[in-house]
C-alpha cells in the first residue's frame, strides 16, 4: 500500500520567535486578517506583540477577536465576509486549537466557496500561532467545526486547510494556567499515541510520534507545576506539533471518536473530555497492540502494556484534572446517543481494535 506523507507549513520555533511574524507576513500579504480568541491573547500581550511586529514590517491589520471555544462553520463564514471586506492577504491566526481551526475555515472560505475539498493553496496563505501545547492545529491538514442544531462535531481534512507558516514561541504558553496545560498536553499526548495505534499508521509517522511520546510523557507535569519552566515548555510545544503532523498524516482514533460528543453534546472542552477518556480507551485497545503499547510506556521499568495504562491513569490524576466524566457535569442518560455517534465516526474505524456501540457505551459508563 503507497502513503503519501503530508508536508509540514515552515516553522519558525523557539523563544521570541513570535518577533518574527512581520517578516513572515510580509512575504505572503501586505493585509493581514488577525484571528484571536476573546480575552487570553490580549491579556497575556501576545496580541500586541503580534501587532508591533506586523506594523513594523509594514503589514496593516484588521482584528476579529471573537472566536470562542468549539468554533461553528457560521463562525468561520463571517471571519471570511471580514477577510473579504477588508481585503486581506494573508490570514494570522494567535491562540488554542479553536482559533487556529476557526483561521483555517476563514483561510479557505475566503477565497473558495467550501472548506473542504479544497487543494492546497486554494485558501488564502495561513500564519497560525499556538498559545497552548495540545492541538497541533498549526501543522495538521485537520480542523473541527461544531455543529450545534445536530449536537456534533465536524471534522474536515484538505490540503487547503494546511498553514503556510507555523510560528512554535514558547514563551506564549508560559502564562497557561495549570488545569488548562494539563488537558492540552493530554490531548497532544493522545494525538501521538492514537496516531502510532492507527491503521493508517506508517515508519514516518511511527517516527514522529514516538518522539512526541516521550517529549510529552517528560514534560508535561513539569510544564504543569511550573508554567515558567522553560525547557518544559519547549519541549511540550515541540512535542505537540510532532503529534500533530503524526495524527494528520495517519488519522486519529478511539478516544477522539469518542471525545467530539461529550464537547458538542454536553460542553464538555475537547481537551478535557480527550483526558478523561484517554487511559480507559488505550485500556481497551491492549489485546489488540500489546507490543506497541509496551513501546509507549514512557520508559516504565517493566515497559509492559499495562505500565503504559498505569501511566496514563497516574498522569490524569498528578495533573490536577477531573478524573471522571460525571464530575463534568455528563449525564448516564446522554451516554447511549453518545455511543451510536462515536461508533459511526470516521476515527473509531480507524482504531486499532473495533468497537461496537455497545463496547463504546460500556467505556463511557467506566469513565462516569
């Protein structure tokens, strides 16, 4: 079976590195569109930053700072009537996995008349930065819409949705509060794990996941005890575009299958409900790749299958995080509804061991 491996956008990583969004704008437009959440970006000085170095290398700017968590496609629509009006060429994109997929949709639909389907370089030309270390959204040719008159998420895949430039600043995550790089670095975590169980997966992404792994599985408590620690921050934004590229090229699996219905049905924040699920599911998955899991087991001593589920379970719980769905506010009652969707979703065919409706409930019910 042939692969074709999805290319990353350029990178710029490093501390400070955000200095050079100008220049890297510069080259693709000469007006911007800036795409940021509502408060965190501006609070941190991020967004001004980001603005000082547009205007000094001569890119003008419109702001749409609106986007809020579980971006809709009616969202992305009018960021692209705001790109259209203000005649911008390049779309920048500054925050957590919600912005950046929201810049894709903006991205694409401002220049075609759909998001996906579109081949590369049909969207307008994408800088994104990420200000937390979880979704990989600044590498991946993936971005997730919620559709809230269905109670789903939509996940859409093209090369058009692909960044042109993808800006890894550390020093933009120094300021994540501990809850919130707790769920993001999990999510980025099971990015790479679900990515090395897939059916899909291949020796490149093999590659770049087992060296996410074990980025992640070092630094994530550090990062989460303290948010000033440099070199954990680093390695945990670097580790996250490593998932990320991993994930777009070999898919994602289980856990995210099943973690899109608890966000567009019960409000459940992605990263969150990807946390929670994330030792149940890789549970499951065991008798299926006892030799793969033992590979993911972050150097336990015995290295086995079940080191890397003990792992994971201990991880949840050092973090800080909630270590159930029920004390999310999810409902025994919304699981069955739950459980069909998960089953049809396009990731749960790509897990490494199937699993029925009935399989999928019982996991909720195990993680209530």
């Amino acid at each position: 079976m042939s692969v074709v491996f999805q290319s990353p956008p350029r990178i710029l990583a490093g501390a400070g590195s955000l200095a050079e969004a100008g220049t890297e704008c510069a080259s693709l437009g000469k007006k911007a569109l800036v795409v940021a959440g509502k408060r965190s970006a501006r609070a941190s000085g991020a967004l001004e930053r980001l603005e000082t170095s547009l205007r000094e290398a001569g890119v003008a700017c419109v702001l749409q700072a609106e986007i809020a968590s579980d971006p809709t496609l009616d969202v992305a629509a009018a960021g692209a009537a705001a790109a259209r009006e203000a005649g911008a060429g390049v779309i920048v994109a500054l925050g957590g996995g919600s912005v950046l997929d929201a810049a894709k949709g903006i991205a694409a639909l401002a220049a075609w008349d759909r998001i996906d389907g579109c081949p590369r370089g049909a969207a307008l030309p994408l800088v994104s930065i990420p200000t937390t270390a979880g979704s990989g959204s600044e590498v991946s040719r993936v971005a997730v819409f919620t559709l809230p008159e269905k109670q789903l998420k939509l996940a859409l895949s093209g090369d058009g949705l692909i960044s042109s430039v993808a800006i890894l600043d550390p020093d933009l995550t120094l300021t994540l509060p501990p809850l919130l790089t707790a769920s993001t670095g999990l999510d980025a975590l099971a990015h790479a794990m679900e990515a090395y169980l897939s059916r899909k997966a291949f020796p490149q992404t093999d590659l770049l996941a087992l060296s996410a792994i074990r980025r992640i599985g070092s630094s994530l408590l550090a990062a989460v005890r303290n948010g000033r620690d440099p070199e954990a921050r680093a390695a945990m934004l670097l580790g996250q575009a490593e998932a990320g590229l991993a994930c777009s090229n070999a898919g994602a699996g289980l856990v995210h299958a099943m973690g899109r219905p608890l966000g567009a049905g019960c409000g459940v924040p992605h990263a969150l409900a990807i946390a929670l699920l994330l030792p149940a599911v890789m549970d499951f998955n065991r008798p299926a790749c006892e030799e793969r899991m033992a590979e993911m087991a972050l150097g336990a001593s015995g290295g086995g299958s079940r080191d890397c589920v003990a792992l994971l379970r201990s991880l949840l719980k050092d973090s800080g995080l909630p270590e159930t769905l029920s004390a999310c506010g999810v409902k025994e009652a919304a699981l069955p509804r739950m459980a069909e969707v998960a089953a049809a979703n396009q990731s749960a065919l790509l897990n490494v061991r199937a699993a029925s409706a009935g399989q999928i409930l019982k996991l909720y019910q195990s993680c209530l």
